[in-house]
C-alpha cells in the first residue's frame, strides 16, 4: 500500500482518547436490583433443571427486563466506542457454575460463544495457573504478567470479574482507530508497514491449516472499516518459528511506535474491575491490557475472571485474509481458534 492510499482519519465516537473517558465514566452503566435478580434467577433455574451452559440458547434464557441494555451494550461496541462495563451483578465467586450461567446467558443475548483455545472451551477461566510464557504453548492470561495491548480473536470480547488481585491487575483499553490517526499524522511511512502482512505465533494451538502461525496485516481497510488485529508478543515470538520471514527494521519501528502509543496515558483508559462487573470490547477497534498484578498467596482467593469470545451477527464485513486467524469471516460464525478433534465445552474450573 502506498502512504497516499492510507485511509482518511477516522472519525467519531470509535477514534477517543483516555482521559476524555476517565472523565466522563459514561462507559460504565449500573443494571437496576430487577434486572440483576431477574438475571440471577434465570441462572439458578437454568442450573436446577440440569442445564448444559455449553447447549444455553437465548431461548433458555428469558430476560424481558435486561434484555434491551444488553443489545445496547452490543450497539455501543460495534458502532461507538467500542466498549461497556455493565455493573450491578453479584460475582458468585464461590459458584462458579452460577456466575458462568449467569454471563453465558448474556453472551447468547449478544452472539454466538466460539472457541477460546485448542481444548474447545466456550467460556474461560481467565487467572494464575502458575506457568510463565518461557513456554512456548502458555498464554499470557494464565500468568500473572502484563498482557500488553493486543486483541482477540473474535468481535467481542467479554470478562466478567469474580475476584480481584491482591493489587494491579488493572483493566486497560486503547482505540486501534485513535493509534492510527496518530501514526498517521507523525509517521505515514512506518503506518503503511502495518497494512503488510505480519506472522502471528499460534501458541502450539495449531488449526486445520497446519501452521504454527498466521500472517496477516496488523491494520486492514474493508468495505469502509477499519480493523485491527495484533498480538505484540506473539509477533515477537513468531520470528523463531520455521518459515517466518524476519521483519525487517522498518517494521519492528513501526511494531515499537504502536506500542508506545499503546502504552501512553494521553491515548488509552485504564480502571479496575469490581466483583461482579461485566465488560465487553470491541476488538476490531479497541485492543485491551491487563497491568501484572500480585496475587494474595490463597489459592481459594485468587483473582479470578470468566471470559466468552462472540461472534456477533451484526458485526462488520471482515476480509479473507482474517479466515487464517478466524476460520471463516462469515459474519455471526468466525473467530475463536479451533482445533481438529476439539469438542466444544463450558469447564467451570480453570484448566
């Protein structure tokens, strides 16, 4: 791509800026003690009728009250700012199948859960299980690391926090659209390298196309959208898989500048989550982080959230080279990572 093909900036409530957000706390909206009971009861019934959460459908799952702030919730990541914390809820941190009834049923009110990793689970248990990244098949949300500012696999992204850290563990958010904006008005040239593309480690987690990674730009322009798809450490590690071209010294410039961006308080939104909070992202526009945190030394305390990866049939047009990460780009069934033999399930403890 040519710097005089770069798209314009964008424009709108999706290209903000942190401290505009911080501000405002317009993001966060507060569910009524009606609409929480009513999503708590639906939970409890579903569970004492013998429920598979894996098989929940919107059917099971009547929400007459919550339903239209749920959709709203949907509308606001898709087509505004890109995301929402909905507050209210009870964590249920020591029942775990009531709390993942509970945000598996929202998720069926959004879109359709996909697969978090090559185990086919459905929902996530997103905590420290004692690992650390020197191995090359963990990810970084079973450590007690940094993620840093990347994006996920699917539309929509959704954390429901059972329990916090001893401290950090902060949740953060950046707009992709925000960082390209800036990168195009200080550094066209490097902005451009970001449109090639670039191999992403799979994590041991191979698909049906037998790569150890996928190659696709970290910035794509589609039928009047701009989306976003990285992983920095990911790209990093991808260099020392067999068959990765090495990236050349204009590209790692612009993977630091990204970065950077990423990282500076003048562009993203950082805030804790309380028991109980849900908060969903759009990753096409936003990226999210997680600060390192420390844990309280319990096990039975641990900090401890759940994690549903959707597809969205509302969703934006993605192009085909999105299919490598996202197995198809059909609108309301792509995203996730699946892994030949994988059975799709809801485990309710973390593994």
């Amino acid at each position: 791509m040519e710097i005089c093909d770069l798209p314009e900036k964008i424009t709108g409530p999706s290209a903000w800026y942190g401290p505009d957000l911080a501000a405002s706390k317009e993001w966060l909206v507060t569910l009524d003690d009606a609409q929480a009971h009513e999503i708590e009861a639906q939970a409890a019934a579903y569970l004492d009728a013998g429920g598979d959460i894996a098989k929940m459908t919107r059917a099971d799952f009547p929400l007459p009250l919550t339903a239209a702030i749920i959709r709203e919730a949907v509308d606001e990541c898709l087509h505004r700012r890109g995301f929402m914390v909905l507050r209210g809820l009870t964590p249920h941190a020591e029942n775990v199948p009531m709390a993942a009834a509970m945000f598996y049923g929202i998720g069926t009110y959004m879109g359709n859960a996909r697969s978090q990793n090559g185990k086919g689970h459905l929902l996530g248990h997103v905590c420290d299980l004692g690992l650390s990244t020197t191995d090359a098949n963990v990810r970084i949300y079973q450590t007690t690391e940094r993620q840093n500012y990347h994006t996920d696999s699917c539309d929509l992204v959704g954390l429901m926090c059972l329990r916090g850290a001893k401290s950090g563990g902060l949740s953060g958010l950046v707009s992709s659209q925000t960082i390209y904006n800036e990168m195009l008005a200080r550094r066209p040239d490097l902005l451009k390298l970001l449109f090639e593309p670039m191999a992403t480690d799979r994590r041991g987690e191979v698909t049906a196309d037998g790569r150890a990674f996928f190659e696709i730009p970290v910035f794509n322009w589609y039928e009047g959208h701009l989306s976003a798809l990285y992983a920095p450490h990911y790209v990093r590690s991808a260099q020392c898989l067999d068959g990765v071209p090495d990236l050349s010294e204009g590209q790692n410039e612009a993977l630091d500048m990204l970065d950077t961006l990423a990282d500076d308080t003048a562009l993203n939104l950082e805030f804790p989550l309380e028991p109980g909070d849900l908060l969903f992202n759009h990753n096409h526009t936003i990226m999210h982080d997680r600060t390192a945190y420390q844990e309280w030394g319990d096990l039975a305390r641990r900090r401890h959230l759940l994690r549903l990866w959707l597809a969205i049939p509302e969703a934006r047009p993605l192009p085909k080279v999105y299919a490598q990460r996202y197995g198809a780009t059909t609108i309301g069934d792509r995203g996730g990572i699946d892994v030949p033999g994988a059975i799709r399930n809801v485990p309710l403890e973390p593994v």
